[in-house]
DNA sequence: TTGTAGGCGTTATCAC
DNA sequence: GTGATAACGCCTACAA
C-alpha cells in the first residue's frame, strides 16, 4: 500500500508542507498559481488525507460509531436508516458494529471509537448490561447516548421507548374492545424491553379489574422460531383467550401462522395485537393480515439520539438528558370487536 | 473529555513512557513490581489507547470496513451477520457504514477507512457503479473486496454469486415441473443483480425452446411495495403464466399476497418460485406459504470475503483473485406440478 | 504569500 | 530492566 502524504506533495509541487496543507483545507492566502500546482500533485499521487494524523492534532474525526447487539432485528435495521437520514442531515457520518452479544467485542469496538475512530457513540440494544462499559465512557466523559436500555440509577443520556405505556395502551385498546380475557405472550424477560411490556400488562390488568395469574402468560424467550411454541402452549389452554398482547410483531406473525393452520380465524376466533409494527420492512402482509400493533416513533428517536450526541460532542449537557418516547397504536385488521360474555 | 495518555500513566507510575508501552503492550523484560505498578496507574486513570497515535505509527487497526450502499434489504442484515461471525472467527473486527444510495457519503467513508481507520475495505452491493472508488483504492494499492458487484474490465478481489446461472436452475426446476408458460417479474434493471438474473431466464427459456417476448416480463424497480403492482400487471394479462420467477423474495411475497386477495391460489392456480431465500429473518411464513427460492450461501461468501481481505492485508493476492458462488434451491411449497397442456 | 518548527500519543531503536 | 529519543503525518502558530 502506497498512500501518498502531505510532504509528497509539497516535494513534487515545489513547496512547503504547510501551503499544501493550506489548499487542501481550503485556506485563503495561497497564490491560484500554486493552489493549482498543488491540486495537480495531490491528483497525481491520488492522495488520502492520513486520518489518524488528523485525529490526533484535532482529535476530531466528523464521526459517530453505533454500537449494536445484534444487527438481526428488522426494527433494528429501520432505526439504522433512520439515524443515517438525521445524521447526514447534520452533516455527520456513522459507524456501525454489532458485538453479537460478545460483551469482550463490545469492549473492543469502544476502545476503539474512544481511541480516536469517532467523536462519540450511540450504544443500542437492551440484551445486555453495558453498566460496566457505561461508567468507563462516563470516567473519561467520552460522548455518548444510550438507546433502549437504562438504569435507574444513572443519570445518562438517554433515548427511551414508554414500553410499559405502550403495553398499558394495548391491553386498553383490547379491553375497550370488549376483550376479557387476554393473555400475555412475552419476550425473553431477561431485556429490559420485555420486562417493561409484561409490566405494562399487568398494571393494565390490574386498573381494569382483573388480576393476572400465571394462566394471562405465554412465556418465550423472544427468539426467531418461538412463536410456533408460544401458539402450542395457546391451543393447549383450557379456557381459551379472546385475544393476544404479542411482544413484538415477528412472534405474532409467528403465532397467526400457526394458530391459522390450527383452524383458527383471525380475527374472529382470536385477536392479535403486537409492537414495533414492522411495516416499513415488511410491507407484505402475512397471510391477508395487516397486523394490528404498538408502532415505535423510530424517526423522532433517531432525530433525539443525533441531537443528544451532537450537543454532547460540543460540549454542551442534552436537556433534558433523558427522552422518552409514546409508541403509537396502528390499527390493522387482526383486532375485533368482542360483545362481553361469561368471565 | 479528559483521556489519560501513556505519559500520564509514566508520570503516576514513577517509571518512563517506554516501560509503559511494554507493559501495556505484554512485552518481556518488565519487573513484575514495576508491572503491577504500570497497571495500577493504567486502572485509575481509565486509560484508554489512542488508537489515532497508534495507527499512525503502525499503521494497523485491526479493523475492516464494510460499506453498504443500503442496510434496508434484510439479507444485507443476513450478510452482515455471516461476515462478523468469519472476522471474529479470524481474529479481526468490522465496522459497518451505509451511504444510501450517495456517491459522496460513500467516497467520504472510504476515504476515512483508507486514511487510516480500518486496514481494508469490504464493498457491498450493486446499487451503484463504484468503478471510480475501486480506481481510487486500486491507485494507493489499499486491500478491498468486492461483493456482489463486478465489472468485466476490471480483474479484482471479488465474491460473487452465479445469478445467471440461478434463475436458469429456477427457469429449468418450473419447466422440469411441466410449466410452459412461465413469466419474470424483473428488479430494478439499473442493478447487475436484476440484469443477471434476467439474462438467465432468457438463456434458460432460450434452451428450453421458448421466445421470451415481452409478454414473459413483468418489470418492476426492486423498491418495497412494487409487488402489488407487478401483481396486477399480471392479472390484467389476457394469457395467464402458469408459473412466476420473481426478482427477489420480498416481491414474490407481496404479489402472493395480491394474487390471494384476487382469489387466486398459490400453487394451485400460479407456481411462484423467488430469489434469496429469505427464511432465516422471516421465519413465519406469510399466508401458509413458504416460499420456494433459490438461496444464496451466505456463510460461504461470507468466509471467502474475510479471508480474502485478510490476505491482501497481509499482503499477498489471492488466489483465485474472483470466487462465484451458486445458489441453492431451497423447495417450499410454492410450486407445483403442471401436466403439460396447450401453449 | 510562503516556510519553519513544534507537538499530538504511540511504538521502536538503541543506549545505559 | 529501564529510559531517552526519533519517527509516524498532520495542523497551526509564528516568522520571514
């Protein structure tokens, strides 16, 4: 590998190493004549600014690395998209990695944006506790903002979902429907996200009467593949449920299939409500349904998110440090109305 | 943002700048004492390398770049994940950028791996014609690899997968199942992948004894949502297929969809057979259908990518410098068997 | 308008 | 075993 550098340059263009650096950065007080001279140089050795050179004087690199879990979530792709738009839009650049839920390759990738590959980090994803890497940003105060996940006993800044309202939300839109007797199908409740919706349904059960008991539950690990199971452990019920609070779309859709193939009728047998409504991605509709779901605000997060770390980056403290953000109800055709009857 | 360097670390420990790089660096002829010493004052000052400086001495990261034109296409996300699990698997990691289609965006994060942060650079897609990106990294001589995308002037680091050679084994797997009247509902004709894909149907109905003419075509631009419409461009056709090849399998699930709608079913009335395989994301299958598909072998381009990479890295050519993958029909139950009529 | 010199934080060479 | 010292390529006063 041959990179050319600055002094290169200068040595072909017959001059110094500061008036190139000047015309490459566009600086006045450089002659036209050698301006020229020294474009034509740069062209000819095609050169590419060393940028751990620049970094290290003005330790800024114009970048923000993204710190995923996993890439393979949709509705982690949809976010990627949407924090790209707002990014470029400020006329900043991001970085993406996922550590595949390798704590040890998460560490890596920080060190590596804190070393000087990106001005701050956006960490995203709530598989994991990241308070260990959390208070070692915060102990050099390197720049960051945190997606999804949090910790009560930090104040960070911090870019949020009202998943426990959202969920509060959906067990009233079933219940406003008629709905009684509704079950939980839950994500691996080991991530705060599935923690946070099965509390929102309960609370939700509870303020309209009902007391959940281990029978409202369907418990999955929230896996690709679960909802084949989960719609098992439904048909083997007793006393089966009018209708479903599903953790995200992906298990519903899961679910629908297999209840389908099971000879019931969505919505008229069971009513399946989701989150995240993974339509961007997914702008077929499974089957002939469109699923009804708790939507996330994914592009006023992004927009959140990339203002956070910006005013952090210049050194200013977000107010407030912490965003939370309403899901919207989205209404397909997988919820019905339901006269009450018995229980 | 207060990061701790090596001098301070010196300074604390009471020792030079050079013991210190020793001891961080796991380098012999340190004194135990002085060690543990070194680590101490590492520890509470939150050292944190700065890679800027390091690379510019070395000039290594051990990081590669991989450059997306787009992260919304779910096998990208696939992909991505296959590549991550070959460079942790090779001790190296990978940081991801998406330009969304800007040719500016793109030569802007290239230019940023090539100045030093990341030792090569993985391009992905064929959205775009990147020849003036690949003269520039060919030019300085930097390692790269190309994905997916390929130019016949040009003999580089290459993975690729036999698109022609796929949709002539869908073409063939349909006509073998008795079907003579198959269309092709195209992607968007500006990318190779569609034009190859597209060549291939007509070589094979070519070899099967079939004109395609322009009734055999259904064009679409690739984008989400075409489906509906190339669904019913199909329906308004006065001489029905019997069979449908289609671009990829996000279009062939939304014109299924559709085409249900319409009344018709699939594969009684219309065998549908797509392209990408896209089960590992999309595990329910829309409807009760799963998709019949030709798959591409991710993990195995996957492998080929990284470990090409890595041997320019380390400064040898690859040999054989291109690799073609083929596609893998993964039967569902789209398709079915058609006794051979008229037409 | 142009050039000289110093330093960013690291690693590497070579004395001590 | 340890410590000066010189790069790496760039930017930026400041001097000419």
């Amino acid at each position: 590998m041959i990179i050319a550098s600055i002094l290169d340059i200068a040595r072909l263009a017959g001059v110094s190493k500061t008036t190139v650096s000047k015309v490459l950065n566009h600086q006045y007080g450089v002659r036209e004549e050698t301006r020229n001279k020294v474009w034509e140089a740069a062209k000819a050795l095609h050169y590419t600014p060393n940028i751990a050179a620049r970094t290290l004087v003005t330790s800024k690199t114009g970048v923000i690395g993204v710190v995923y879990d996993s890439f393979k979530s949709p509705i982690y792709s949809e976010l990627a998209g949407e924090l790209e738009k707002w990014a470029r839009k400020m006329g900043v650049h991001l970085v993406f990695c996922s550590c595949n839920q390798q704590q040890a390759s998460k560490i890596h990738y920080i060190q590596y944006f804190m070393g000087g590959a990106a001005d701050g980090v956006i960490l995203f994803g709530s598989a994991e506790d990241d308070s260990a890497v959390i208070e070692r940003l915060m102990a050099v105060n390197f720049p960051f903002v945190v997606i999804e996940n949090y910790y009560e006993e930090l104040q960070i800044p911090n870019v949020l979902v009202d998943n426990v309202g959202g969920a509060e939300q959906a067990v009233r839109y079933l219940h406003d429907l008629g709905h009684r007797h509704i079950v939980h199908v839950t994500g691996n409740l080991r991530h705060r996200v599935a923690v946070d919706r099965y509390l929102g349904f309960k609370q939700a059960m509870l303020a309209s009467g009902h007391e959940p008991t281990s029978d409202h539950f369907i418990y999955t690990d929230g896996s690709i593949g679960c909802g084949p199971v989960a719609a098992q452990a439904l048909l083997e019920k007793p006393d089966r449920p009018t209708a479903l609070f599903v953790f995200n779309d992906l298990i519903a859709y899961e679910m629908i299939d297999s209840l389908h193939l099971a000879g019931l009728r969505i919505p008229e047998d069971i009513s399946v409500i989701g989150f995240d409504h993974l339509v961007g991605l997914l702008s077929f509709k499974p089957g002939i349904h469109n699923l009804t779901s708790m939507g996330q605000p994914l592009g006023e997060m992004a927009r959140a998110t990339i203002e956070m770390i910006l005013s952090l980056i210049s050194g200013q403290t977000p107010e407030p440090i912490t965003q939370q953000f309403k899901p919207v109800l989205q209404e397909g055709n997988t919820c019905k109305r339901r006269e009450p009857d018995a229980s």
